[in-house]
C-alpha cells in the first residue's frame, strides 16, 4: 500500500519496513496506519526504513517474509543498511500443496496468434537461426574464423561499425594531435555501414556459440556442456548446426548425439559434426564446414511463419543488474505475464536458484506433487551447501550495484526477483541443463548470474526471454529474442540503446502490474512474429557462457 502522494509504499501487511519511492531527507514526517513519526535518517530511494523500533536480533520482513534480522537496535524511521541488518530467512520443509491460485482475466489474448517457425517436433520456433559451435575451445579459433568468412557475404553482419571512428584517431594521430586533445574529440561520425543484402530471406541469422569448456574440467561439466549444447541444437529457433571438435576431448561427439536424441528421439534437423584430428588440415576442416553450413542454410531457407497459438510460447524470465524496485514494478508485471501464459497452456521458465532464497517454503508447497516438490528443497538445499563448502552461501548473491539501490540481503533480492514466476502451480523443477518437456510454471536451477542462466533458460527451451533491469545491463542470446524491461523510469531514459520497456510507470502510479503486465505480453507477441526486432538483437549482443557446476551464485 502506498501512501497518498506515493513517497513510500508497504509491500505486504506484514512488512514492518516501508520502501522509499524518492529520495526522503531525515525529519521528513511519516504517518502509516495509526503509525506518525519523522525520519531519524536519510532513506535514499529505493531503501527501506523501520515501521517501528527493531532491538537487535529481531526480524525484518519484506514481502511478507523474513528478509534478515537486525544487528543492533534500529530506531523507528530509520534506514536499514548493511551495517545494521544482515541475511536471515526462514527455515523450509515438505509442506502441503497449496496449488488452488486465481487465473487472471484472458480475454484479451484467447484469440490471439505469433507467426512462428513450426518444426518437426511440435515446437514453434519465435526465430530461425544456424548455430556454429565448437564442442571444446580448441576449436573456438575454426569458430572465428568461420565467423568471419560467413557472417558479412551472407548479409548477417550488424549494420552498425565503430570503424569510421578508428579511422579517425588514426588521422588526428598523423596531424599530430595530442593525447588531450584526442580525448576532447566528439568522435560520432553519422555514418553507418549499409548492411548488406540477406541471401537467405528467411534465415535471421548465423550465430557462433564459443565458449572456454568442453576438456579440462571435470566430466560433469564436459556432460553438461553436451547436454546444454544439445539443448541449442534441439531449440525450436534453430533450424541446424555446424559442430566442429578437435577429437580427444571430454565433451565428445556421442555424448552430443545422445544428448540430442533425449530430447528430440524424432531428430531430423541438418547437423554436421566435423572432427579436426580425423580430417586433418585446417584448410580441409573450414572448407567442409564451409560447404555444409552453406547447404543447411539452403534447406533452412525453405521454412517460412506460418500462424501459431499463444500456447507454444516458452517465457524465459530474468534478472539483472536489479534494483529496490524490481519488485514492486517489473517483476511482478512479469509474474502477471506468467500467469497470463499459463492459464492459455504456455510455459515459463523461472531460474536463478540463489535467488530465490527465502521463498523455497511458498514454491515448494505450490508444486504440483510432493516429488516436485522434494526435487526442489533438495537442489535448493544441496546448491547452497557446495557454495557454504567454498565459503560462500546464497546470503553473498547480491553485489554492491544491488545493494547501493536497496538489496542489502539476498532475502530481499530473492523475495522480489521470485514475483517474476507469478501465482501459478509449479508443474515441474529442473535441474541443468534439462529440457521444459511440461506446459505451466517450471523452476530451472541456475546460478543467480543473468549470462548464465539466461543460457541455461534458452538451453532449456526458452523461445522468448523477458529480462527485468534496475541498474541496467545488455545481456543477449545467440538465438532467443531477449527483452530487456526496466524497473524505473531513470534508468529507461538513460539507456534507451538496449532498454525496450518502462515499468517505471508502476511505481509512478501510472499503470497498474496488470495493464503493464498486458502491454508486455503485446510487446512479446510482435517479436515473436518478427515485427519487432528486441534492442539486445539490433546490437548483435550474443551472450553464451554455459555453466560450470562448480559454485557459481
């Protein structure tokens, strides 16, 4: 509840903090249910301050569940910081289901289409892209190279270069310019190249997935690798793909081809699986690559959108860079598009493990059976333990850009990044890399890493990936449309290059979380039909780190 010119809010009826929606000099007077006191402090926007005095040891709850508890006492209206709050939640168990949840009104999307890419396997790819990949980065040097080759004759290349402006230091370095007087020149040229004009029309692009695994580590992550690689082969934007490995590896062939055949056992996609120590040269290597990518492109070429239903829709979400109002403004927005896409038979796709931290108790009891249920208190319980072993934990998930805009304990992350997966039932938990084989609310484990477990999510089968920024950040994929949505107006106006859409207007008192939750999902239906291009795919941002099992938060 917020008060009546929107200076703070209340999130739930629990809450004894209250969450500053602008700057608040100390002295400011509060009046809140029967509650009327002035700031003892400053509350910077974004933070909270104290409902009522806190002694030291007793409970903050956010959220309506506990956040940390307090280090000292903590004087009604005052901030709580790091200093004087640290990381608590509370305990979680096998619970009753609890799946019963009201379906939001759908009406205004129960007829609606995307013009997808339909494949063979039932899946509708929202894209259609060619995936070039190396299964160990011995080959990411033949990846290059490749990309080099391919990208720019067949009309792939990104239209915008930083080169004109290279040239141009060049030149004012031979006038003989001076360091400072360099560092003063507005280098903005004007000037774009022309891209040049696509070969295949109905190919959105050729994409290059190198990475720094595949040997050397341990073989769970050379199997997962696989397994994730798979996952992209697999992926219903992917029309085909070019692997090349060098052949003593970990992360062989047979293990991609049965990986590919766990998840698709009907595989028919064009693959070719190109093995440098039994070819030879480079020379014959490249050249093969070359000649069998060209052919895939060709039959790729031959598929064109055709009309499909919202159902066949899998909603990767995401965070990043978040803020103290990611969850009161974009995450729950997201969590209304989830609930939205599921009542119409879709799937979506909630990850971040580490970041759901303090809720384990509410999603456990929303899954659908006790073993779902039981997956996911033990990954959630085992996932934490390896990084406590490594003398971390999940309570270290929050880095100092969350924390200086009002994250001071993973608790608080968690409670608001966990609003993205809406009020649904879980239908399933997944552990890495595996595939959404169910319709409905699936949790994914991942780190809380956005590049990582946006990969993950896509590994998983995400043909849409919506991503919630306080802080902002232009994170990508290779091969899903990733949709980058801002928690607050500042940070929308500020970078606008990779910012598609303002939930700011939440906060302002603007839009509810439905109307923006459906301004969204309309949003997400013209890129899925290639109206629209997101701005993290106008700037080429490819972004494929997969992830290494050991403890990554």
């Amino acid at each position: 509840m917020a008060d009546s010119i929107n200076k703070f809010l209340q999130i739930h009826h629990r809450d004894n903090v209250l969450v500053a929606l602008q700057d608040m000099p100390r002295g400011t007077p509060i009046q809140f249910r029967g509650h009327s006191f002035s700031l003892k402090t400053d509350v910077t926007s974004k933070h909270k301050f104290t409902l009522a005095t806190v002694n030291a040891g007793h409970e903050i709850f956010m959220y309506g569940v506990l956040v940390g508890k307090a280090t000292e006492n903590i004087e009604m209206g005052s901030a709580i910081t790091v200093t004087n709050v640290h990381h608590a939640t509370e305990d979680f168990k096998l619970g009753e289901r609890k799946t019963e949840w009201r379906k939001p009104d759908v009406s205004n999307f129960s007829d609606k289409i995307f013009m997808g890419y339909h494949r063979n396997d039932g899946s509708v790819g929202t894209a259609n892209y060619w995936i070039v990949v190396p299964l160990v980065f011995c080959e990411n040097r033949n990846i290059e190279v490749l990309k080099e080759a391919l990208t720019g004759k067949l009309g792939f290349k990104k239209a915008k270069s930083y080169e004109t402006e290279v040239e141009n230091l060049i030149n004012l370095y031979h006038a003989g310019k001076s360091v400072e007087e360099i560092l003063q020149v507005d280098l903005q040229s004007g000037i774009e190249e022309a891209a040049s004009k696509k070969v295949f029309k109905n190919i959105d692009g050729i994409k290059f997935l190198s990475h720094d695994m595949g040997c050397g580590g341990t073989r769970t992550d050379s199997d997962a690798l696989c397994g994730l690689i798979a996952g992209y082969v697999t992926h219903p934007n992917v029309a085909g793909a070019t692997i090349l490995s060098l052949g003593c590896q970990h992360a062989q062939a047979d293990i991609l081809v049965s990986e590919i055949r766990k998840r698709d056992p009907a595989f028919n996609k064009p693959l070719t699986v190109l093995e440098q120590q039994k070819i030879g040269t480079e020379s014959k290597l490249l050249q093969a690559a070359l000649k069998e990518t060209f052919a895939g492109l060709m039959e790729a070429n031959k598929l064109e959108r055709q009309p499909a239903p919202l159902s066949k829709l899998c909603i990767g979400m995401e965070c990043g860079g978040s803020d103290g109002f990611s969850g009161i403004s974009a995450n729950p927005a997201l969590g209304y598009v989830s609930d939205i896409l599921v009542s119409l038979g879709g799937s979506v796709i909630l990850a971040e493990f580490p970041e759901l931290c303090g809720v384990e108790q509410e999603l456990s009891d929303r899954c659908v059976d006790d073993d779902t249920a039981l997956k996911f208190i033990g990954l959630m319980r085992t996932y934490n333990a390896r990084a406590v072993e490594d003398g971390s934990g999940f309570h270290a998930n929050p880095s100092p850009g969350n924390i200086k805009d009002g994250l001071i304990t993973d608790g608080i992350k968690s409670a608001g990044a966990a609003k993205k997966g809406g009020t649904s039932p879980v239908t399933d938990v997944l552990d890495y890399p595996q595939k959404v084989t169910k319709s409905g609310l699936n949790l994914l484990c991942t780190p809380g890493s956005d590049v990582e477990s946006t990969t993950a999510e896509v590994g998983s089968g995400a043909n849409v990936v919506l991503f919630t920024t306080g802080l902002g950040t232009p994170t990508g994929n290779p091969v899903a449309p990733v949709i980058k949505i801002s928690t607050n107006t500042n940070v929308y106006k500020r970078m606008p290059d990779i910012i598609d859409i303002n939930c700011g207007t939440v906060v302002e008192g603007v839009e509810t979380i439905p109307q923006a939750g459906e301004r969204i999902l309309d949003f997400v239906i013209e890129v899925a039909s290639g109206n629209i291009q997101p701005k993290a795919v106008l700037l080429g941002q490819d972004d494929f780190i997969p992830w290494k099992r050991g403890v990554s938060l």
